[in-house]
C-alpha cells in the first residue's frame, strides 16, 4: 500500500523551554564575565616586562610539565582502560 506521512517537524522535536536557555546564558555569563574582568584590568602597557619575567617562565614550565604529565598519565591508564571496556 502507501507510505505513512511523516509527522510535522514541531512533534518530532519540540522546543526546549525558555529556562533551559536562560539557565545556558546564567552559565555562559559565569564563565565571559570573569574573563572579561581580568582582560580590562591586565596591565597591557607593562605586558612585555611581566610576560618575559622570571617568574612567568618558572610558572608557563611548570604548566607545561604539569599538562605533559597529566596527558601521559591518562594515556597510560586511561587508553588500556578504555580498550578494555569497549571489548
């Protein structure tokens, strides 16, 4: 016989209510305005003299080594781990 009409795209994915949207801007605002903050404040005249401190390259290689070690560390339990539940 014939092939059933699909039913119109408003049943098939409703739209999300509006708390979802006003709870996603909450979060996006908890995560830019902060950001935004530190940015108005940075001191961009001096930045030069502080980013090529000391300090900042005693801190960038600790991050550095830091991540490194972290990345090593999931690679080295996390890949064996997630072979053997995918088997």
């Amino acid at each position: 016989m014939g092939a059933r009409a699909a039913p119109p795209a408003s049943s098939v994915n409703p739209p999300a209510p509006r708390t979802f949207g006003l709870i996603a801007w909450l979060a996006a605002a908890f995560v830019a305005l902060p950001i935004a903050g530190l940015l108005w404040r940075a001191p961009w005249t001096r930045a030069g003299a502080i980013l090529g401190s000391a300090e900042v390259r005693s801190a960038l290689a600790v991050s550095i080594v830091v991540s490194l070690g972290a990345t090593l560390l999931v690679l080295l339990l996390g890949l064996p781990m997630g072979w053997m539940l995918a088997r």
